[in-house]
C-alpha cells in the first residue's frame, strides 16, 4: 500500500537525511487504522533507496521496506500468544542494533505497539536512546504518546499520522476498488479519515452484508407508513450469529442516529446513509422520539449482547422497531 498524506512528514525527514542530522528515535502516533506503518515503511525506504530521489519507490531496497522484507528493517509486534511485548524480544532487538547491517547503510527498527512494551523493556530501550548506536533508527508505533514512559518520550521525535480528508480516502478507495462505487461512499463515511479501516470495512464481506441488509431495511422503511420488523429483511434460512446481530445493531444505531440529527440541523455529517431522501423520508413519517427510543435500545442491546440471547434481542429490536405501527 502506498503512503497517502503525511507529506510534510516525508519532506522533513528527507530534508534531516540529506543534511546529516536525522533523529535515531521516532514515535509515530496515530489511530488505529490511520497508516502508521505505512508511514514507518515509507520513511524507512528513504534510508534504504538507493536512487537520488528517494524514496523512488521501484528499487529493491524499497520495495522489500514497503513489503516489510528488508533485512535490515525489523518488524516487531506484540506475539500472537501474548497481550504485550516481552523483554526477550527487545533484549534480541537491542543485540541486532550493535551489528552492521547486511544491505543499507542503516538499520531500522518498526516496533508496533509500542506501549504494550512492559516497562522493563521501555526501560532498556531507553538505554540505547541514550547512547545509540551510529545508524540506527528507532520507530515506535502507538495511538497515544502518553502510553509511553515519560523518559523515552522525551529522547524521541513524535510524528503524528495525519487524518486523512474524506476526498483523499475515496480516491484510495477508488483507485483499489473500481467496481465497488456505491459501498466506497458508505464505508469512507463510517471509517472517518481511516484508510487503514475503510479498506478492513472494504475487505470484510461478512460486515459489507450486514451494512447491505441494515441499508435495505431503511429503504423499506423510507417507502412504508411505519416501521417494519427487522425480521423482514433477515433471510428465514440463515439463522443470525451473535456476531452478526452485534454489528446489525451497531449499523442500526449509527443510521438511527443520523435520522434523529436531521431533526436538529439542516445539514449533519451523516455517517451511514449516503442518499439524503432515505432518512428524509423516515423524518417526515416518524416522530424524534420513536427515533431516539430505538436508538437508544440499540445502545442497551450493544453493551448486552454478549450475554444476551439472540432470539431475545432479535425481539426486542423487533418490538421497538415496528411500535406504533401504522
Ligand atoms: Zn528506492
């Protein structure tokens, strides 16, 4: 994936490169989904490239740093068996910092959550910030700089991953899914800036359904007098999971709350629907407080459903939905 965004960034490490006086530690804060590791690959390719422009993007060294298959650009996250960093993997990580690299001039180090890093381990990161070895550049990934002790705060440059505009979320998502127009509008709405999100949304056919079948019920309802069941729309043979239900009551929730904005402004951020007749339809036929009274069912039922039955909740939705049907 390509580095969208984060210009400044990119002409500010370039501009530290060619003068001699780049950082060795760098924290890259940013949301979840919003490119940190896009952004760590791209700048790590600067140090790899070896064109004049750098990054140029089509030499090996860069393309295996954006792949993240450089040799000299280790990767290190959080272990699939445990829920932070151990000390081991900083202790291996701070041997491989005294040893010359293989290909590049530098090496680099991408450290993923970072703040699930144990406090041993920020504690003995910090003393290779201290006295670092020549050519070596650290960057630790996290949502929140303030996971992070104070002390390697103060020895790093923070970086924060820029938010992306809406347009330049749906020209990448365009551009990656050019048969797929309708539900790029959508998702960019429901990812927010996101790329890293969007593209999950994009690549989850289980939710792409459900955000489907919650986006035809509103259509129903746009057409009719009241409220339907939900079970009008859910297919008779294939019984809802709890998984599936959580996220219909999710997607419910964000459309509810849409509609119950267009009874206050004239023109709210939507987030779910993406054709404005929709919801102004559903306004002119229910009142704000039926609106609010579902939604904030909806609500109940997200902070339950995981002990709640799903036959129970299915009712229930079902009862506050098609309430004062006329
Ligand atoms: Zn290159």
């Amino acid at each position: 994936m390509t580095l969208i965004g984060n210009k400044a960034t990119v002409d500010d490490f370039r501009r530290d490169i060619s003068v001699g006086r780049l950082s060795h530690a760098f924290i890259i804060e940013g949301a979840e989904g919003s490119g940190k590791t896009v952004l760590a690959r791209t700048l790590a390719s600067m140090l790899m490239c070896n064109a004049d422009n750098i990054p140029c993007g089509a030499c090996k060294g860069c393309i295996t740093t954006l792949a993240g298959e450089h040799p000299d650009v280790k990767e290190i996250d959080v272990p699939e068996d445990k829920s932070f960093i151990p000390i081991d993997s900083i202790r291996e990580l701070i041997k491989d910092a005294y040893v010359k690299p293989s290909e590049a001039g530098y090496t680099v180090f991408i450290i993923e959550n970072a703040h699930k890093m144990t406090v041993p381990s920020q504690n003995a990161l910090l003393q290779v910030f201290e006295e670092p070895p020549r050519n070596t550049v650290f960057f630790l990934l996290t949502p929140d700089r303030n996971l992070l002790l104070k002390t390697l705060l103060s020895r790093a440059r923070v970086l924060r991953c820029e938010v992306l505009s809406e347009e330049a979320v749906k020209s990448a998502l365009t551009e990656r899914y050019p048969d797929k127009a309708d539900s790029v509008e959508r998702i960019m709405r429901l990812a927010s800036g996101s790329l890293g999100e969007a593209v999950g949304l994009m690549e989850n056919e289980a939710l792409s359904e459900v955000i489907e079948l919650v986006s035809r019920y509103f259509d129903e309802v746009s057409k009719g007098a009241g409220f339907y069941k939900l079970s009008t729309v859910l297919s008779p043979t294939k019984p809802v999971t709890r998984e599936q239900l959580s996220d219909i009551i999710s997607y419910f929730a964000i459309a509810l709350r849409d509609i119950a904005l267009l009874y206050a402004e004239e023109e709210p951020r939507l987030m779910f629907f993406t054709d404005r007749s929709v919801p102004d339809k559903i306004v002119t036929r229910r009142t704000l407080r039926e609106i609010v009274s579902s939604f904030e069912l909806c609500e109940r039922l997200i902070q339950r459903t995981v002990s709640a039955n799903v036959g129970t909740a299915i009712a229930l939705l079902n009862s506050s939905l098609a309430s004062d049907m006329k």
